[in-house]
C-alpha cells in the first residue's frame, strides 16, 4: 500500500506525525509513505523506515516570490512530482486550507479531519473521507488516532513511538555535554537570559559540558553572552537542521524553552526539561519518555499571548534541581512517562 501524507510544518508538527507512520507500518506490513513538507523540514521524514520519498514543498517562499516560482518552473515541477507515483491513499494530517489545496493534484481518495475537528474547517470540503477527532487531546496523540481510521486498524494502547534511531544519528562527542536550546519564536517564550547565564555557570561547576546551538544572529549573540567566561560551556558553529539534529542525539540531556528542537529532542528520546509559559504542554508539549515539563505560574501564564512575559517566577535553581534529578535518574524511571 502507498500513501501520500501531507504534513508540510510546523518543526513541531512534522515531529508529531512521525509514531503515527510507526502505528501504521506494524498494523500494515508493506505500507510505505510519500510525504510533502516544507523544504526546511525535509530531512526529518527521510528518518522514518516507513518513509520512501520526500517531496518538498515552498509554500511560504512561493507565497513571497509568486511570480518567479511560475517562472523557474517549482510550482510545475512539484505539481509533476505528485504525478509521478499512483497512491491508494492521500491523509491530509494538517487540516489547513493551504494543505487541502494541495490534495487537488493527487488522483488518489483523501482522507482527513472533520470540519468540527479541523484547524480550518473549510479544509474538510476537499476531502473524500471525513473523520472526527477530539480536540481535547495532545496534538501528536490526534494524528495517531487520524490515521488509524483512515488506515483502518486498531490503535495502539500506550505511548507512540518515534521510530527514529538515536544512535545511528548521534554525533561522536569527546565529553558528555547538556545542550541548551534557548532559542524560540514568541517574545513570551523566551527564559530570561540571566536565568540561562546561572543554570550554565551551576551546571559547569559540576563539572558538565554545555553547549549552545544558535539558528539567527540574535540566537549567536544570545548564545555567546550565555557562554561567555563559563568555563565548560561553548557555542556551537552554525549548523543546518541535521547537523542541529546529530547534537541533539549526542546529549546527556536537554533544556529547552517551548520550541520545535525541543519536540526533536522528545523523538530522539533525550532527556529534557522544557519550560513552558504561554502555552501549556497538555496539546503541544514535548512528548515522550524523560520528558519533564516546568511550568510558569502567575497572571500571565498559559494565555497564549505571544508578547507579554511569564517565565520570570520559573527561577534556575529550580530547573537546576529537576535537570541533575534528570541527569541521575535510570532509564526505567521514565518508561511509559509525558
């Protein structure tokens, strides 16, 4: 059976997606998947055994450069790439508008959410199968359940599983190291800076690596300030997702704001500490084994608001605390833990 999944971002949600493929390549023996996702994310879906070709899609650079996209050909060539292999089956598990409209160039029955389950609810009109899934439920948990209906098997009791392998992707480290991720989108998001500066010099006084990937030059800057005069802690160069990837997977460890490297962190199945402020984990959070979620209290806390501050009353002695409990507890500890 071939089946074109079309899950283009965000980091999150592609991340999400993945035990999904996990259940349905045990319930159906063969089953392989086509996946459309947003350039940036492409490498990820290649990861999963049950994944046989990543399209690539640019919709938010075709958005910006229309003109030149028709012109270059990308539109008529992704178009094309669609064309190219005949599938039983297309799950939309985005449940947008932009995603429904994609299925369009598929000659293949759709599936995907309701319209009371869908983000956009217009989406729901382009699909051939409908199918309801509660809302009240964590984001990765919705899609497991999406494509056991439209896959017709039974769900699979007990945590998701990735199906990644952390070993095959992890990078040879000369040392063992604690990995900050401190870099997000939402001004609301972000752990003080000063809070990050003591958690590093606490952790390098006991001796542990720590290391600072950065994406933009604010995160570089951000980063350096952090590093700076600690004595085990160094910035890491610039790397492009896989390489950020490799990191992740050599880590004893990781603490990280509400971002999608720290949802990669929870499938590479690396013991974390993820702070959350604006948003509350019960939908988006990290998920998976040794995952520990701290989350901001006060008047500003899980409102969702992208620019009002929340994380101030989240003190670092406290992530110190959860972090070394982390860096000490046996694997068993965490099975079957969120």
């Amino acid at each position: 059976m071939r089946v074109l999944l079309i899950k283009t971002s965000s980091l999150g949600d592609v991340v999400h997606s993945l035990p999904a493929l996990t259940d349905a390549a045990r319930a159906i023996p063969g089953i392989q998947f086509d996946w459309v996702v947003e350039e940036g994310f492409a490498e990820i879906p290649a990861w999963h055994p049950a994944v046989a070709r990543v399209i690539p899609v640019a919709i938010r650079r075709w958005r910006k450069n229309l003109w030149q996209t028709l012109k270059h050909g990308e539109w008529r060539r992704f178009k094309a790439r669609l064309g190219e292999v005949r599938y039983d089956l297309v799950i939309d598990a985005q449940g947008l508008l932009k995603s429904a409209w994609l299925t369009r160039y598929v000659k293949a029955p759709v599936a995907g959410l309701d319209r009371d389950s869908a983000r956009e609810p217009i989406a729901s009109r382009f699909y051939d199968r409908t199918y309801n899934v509660p809302r009240e439920q964590h984001a990765l948990e919705r899609v497991r359940q999406l494509f056991a209906q439209a896959l017709d098997y039974p769900l699979p009791a007990g945590l998701g599983d990735y199906g990644l392998n952390r070993a095959q992707l992890a990078a040879p480290a000369a040392q063992p190291y604690v990995l900050f991720l401190h870099g997000t989108t939402w001004p609301s998001k972000h752990w003080p800076e000063t809070y990050w500066r003591e958690l590093a010099e606490q952790m390098s006084e006991q001796g542990w690596a720590i290391r600072l990937p950065w994406g933009n030059e604010q995160e570089r800057a951000r980063a350096e300030r952090i590093a700076a005069g600690v004595e085990h802690a160094a910035v890491l160069p610039k790397l492009n997702l896989a390489g950020v990837a490799k990191v992740i997977a050599g880590a004893q460890a990781c603490v990280a704001v509400d971002t999608g490297l720290g949802h990669l962190a929870a499938a590479l199945d690396v013991p974390s500490i993820s702070l959350y402020g604006p948003t509350l984990p019960g939908r988006v959070g990290a998920y998976g084994r040794a995952q520990i979620h701290l989350c901001a209290s006060g008047p500003n806390a899980g409102l969702g608001d992208r620019h009002k501050p929340c994380l101030d009353a989240l003190r670092p002695e406290r992530v110190a605390t959860e972090l070394q409990a982390l860096l000490l507890a046996p694997p068993s500890l965490f099975e079957g833990h969120v």
